[in-house]
C-alpha cells in the first residue's frame, strides 16, 4: 500500500532566545522559540517515535519504517517521500528479523548499506536486490548497533556504522565499522577515548555508542562519545587532530565510574542502580546552513522528595557555533519528544511536539530552530 505524506508549512513564528549566566561564563542558560512549524500527516505505517534515523546525509535525511517492511526516503527539505521502496525478505540475501537498531545508508537511489544487528551482518541492497557483504565474529569484539541517537556517518563512497566494543575482550576498542564501497572493504577505526580505559562503567551499551558527523567543508570527522566532555576531531586518515571541550554544565568532570577496573564477578542490580541516576551525552548533530552544532545530553538526578522513586530525567542541547565555540545551553522542554528522532536539515533542528500529535501518530507536528539567539 502506498503511503501518503503530505506536509502542511505553517506560518513562521518569532524567535528569540533569553540568557541567565550560571556559574560557567562559557555556558549561559538559554531558552528557545522555534522559527515555525511541519505538520506532516500520514497513514499509521509511519511510526516516527519507533523509528531510527537512518541517513545522515545532510541534504537528504531518511527515516527506515520497521513496521511496515519498507525504506521511505523522506526529503525534509522539501517534505515528502519521494521513494519508498521493500526491504527484500527472501532468497539468500534476505533480510529478516529487522529491529529498531539496525541502520542504513544511502548512496543513491539504487544503493543501500544495511547493518543488521540481530544477524551482526551488513548488507549491500541494490536494484532491488540483498546481498550480505559483511559479518563480524566473536573475535572481532565489536557489536553492530545503531540508535536514533548513534547514526552511521556517511562521507561520500565511505560510511562509518557505529559497532560497540566488548571492554571485557582485549585492546584496542574502537567505536566504528568503516565500509568502502569502492573497494568493498570493512575495518574498525576511530579507537574510544582514554576515558573508557581508565576506568570501568559497566555493560549498559547505550554508554557506549558513539555519534557525530563528517564536516565536507573541513573534510573532518566530529565525534561525541557518551561519557567524554571533550569531542574528538579526526582527519580523512582516522588521525586525532584536535579535541575541544563541549560539555554540559549539568554532567560532572570527570564522571564517577562503576568500578575502577572491570572483574568477572559482577553485579548486575549494581550496575542498574549505577545507570539510573547517570547522565551522559546522546548525540551531536551539524547544522551547516546555520552556523551551529547541537550537542545533546540526557540528565538524570534523584527525585529529592523520594530518593526511592524514578528518577527526574530532562535532556539539555549544548549550542555550539561551527568552530565549536560554546553559546549557551538549553534544556529542552517536556512537550518535546526525545523518544524520536531528533533531526537537522537545512531548515535547521526538528524537534517533534508530543502535546500536537494524535495517538494514532498520522499527525506530526515539528518545530523547527534555526540557531539565532538574542540575549537578554
């Protein structure tokens, strides 16, 4: 069945951004109005808040639909799908078992990449047809999995799919699967910061996973890793050419370990009490038509009229310019839905509006930001 996607632009809202200095001159607290709002409508097949971003390609940002056994090509810069095609499920190539922490890259209209994290394989699907091209093992001591959060970065004929490392195996870890497409070739590059060797942080894969981008202009890889203040800046060769501090002023430096080393008897209600109140970085994400980077952080704290219950949990966005200077930091409001993609385009950043979409989810509402601030 074809699936309908019709946008509806709606009028362009002011902007302006109040700041309240905290104890961090570099960092003052900021508050954000969108520039305007997408509503886009569709059938109940699109499942945005079950759905990972799949393409990082700046101009052409790309949603994989699970549910419905198909890839639809979504162009946010002019809003609407404009290819969708079936994710082969039979014959020797087939894919199956699809889950939300697989990932694809697009190439072009007739070459996909696919990381298969149940099947730890990556498939190459062209003109319609599936080929598996890769499988790691358990010697590799890395593990295909991609989020909403950790996307795979695409450079040209080059794509990097985040593949997290078992820090119970042996060195070196590193946080990405390059794939050539030219060459057909596949190994690990960019290894985890000191960070993650310098002390023990558990098993909890999500503080693992590293995100970022490929900056053309600078011809740069920028990388975020969950537990580092600092973003690791790397050349076309995988070297580390620079690192720049862009952390939260809501996470600690450095941030408390689980343990001091890793040790095979371990305490898996420990490690769970350990993860609920820590806070670390989610993503980052380029905004190059406007001159920012996003860098975004999920805070946890106790509950201070009940230390036993659930934890408070807000999300906070770290606003850089694009040579990573800090302008301030804002904390996302609630109405926002952080369980979806967060998304850039040349529009600028999406947000999805919770309080504005139905049940049914065939009405979603975006509010975009473009990156201007005013201060007080």
């Amino acid at each position: 069945m074809q699936t309908a996607l019709t946008p509806i632009i709606l009028v362009a809202l002011s902007f302006s951004c109040n700041f309240q200095r905290e104890n961090n001159p570099n960092a003052p607290r900021v508050d954000c109005i969108p520039t305007g709002s997408v509503v886009l409508s569709a059938d109940s097949l699109i499942s945005v808040t079950r759905t990972a971003q799949i393409s990082t390609d700046y101009n052409d940002p790309s949603f994989q639909l699970h549910g419905a056994g198909k890839v639809y090509r979504i162009d946010l810069k002019n809003n609407k799908i404009f290819q969708t095609f079936d994710i082969p499920k039979e014959g020797p190539g087939g894919i199956s078992s699809k889950s939300e922490f697989d990932a694809i890259v697009t190439f072009d209209d007739n070459t996909f990449l696919y990381a298969h994290n149940l099947l730890q394989k990556i498939f190459q699907l062209k003109g319609g047809v599936s080929n598996a091209v890769f499988a790691t093992s358990e010697d590799d001591g890395q593990k295909l999995i991609s989020t909403k959060y950790s996307r795979p970065i695409k450079n040209d004929r080059l794509a990097l799919f985040p593949a997290m490392a078992n820090f119970s195996k042996r060195e070196p870890h590193f946080a990405y699967l390059k794939a050539d497409l030219l060459e057909n070739t596949f190994e690990p590059v960019i290894e985890y910061p000191s960070t993650y060797h310098e002390k023990f942080y558990g098993l909890i894969p999500w503080i693992y996973l590293p995100s970022g981008y490929f900056s053309p202009q600078e011809d740069r890889y920028f990388i975020s890793f969950p537990l580092d203040p600092n973003i690791y800046i790397f050349n076309k060769d995988f070297k580390l050419v620079k690192t720049v501090d862009l952390s939260s002023a809501a996470i600690p430096k450095p941030i408390k370990p689980f343990k001091e080393k890793y040790t095979e008897n371990y305490d898996y209600q420990k490690e769970n009490q350990f993860y609920s109140l820590l806070s670390y970085y989610l993503d980052m994400l380029p905004d190059f038509e406007h001159n920012r980077v996003y860098r975004l952080a999920l805070i946890k704290k106790a509950d201070p009229n009940n230390p036993k219950s659930d934890p408070i949990i807000s999300y906070t966005i770290v606003v850089c310019d694009s040579d990573l200077n800090i302008l301030g930091e804002w904390e996302i409001p609630s109405k926002y839905d952080l369980s979806s993609p967060v998304l850039v385009n040349s529009q600028g950043l999406w947000l999805l509006d919770k309080e504005k979409t139905n049940p049914e989810e065939t009405l979603l509402t975006f509010d975009i930001f473009d990156g201007k601030f005013k201060k007080e």
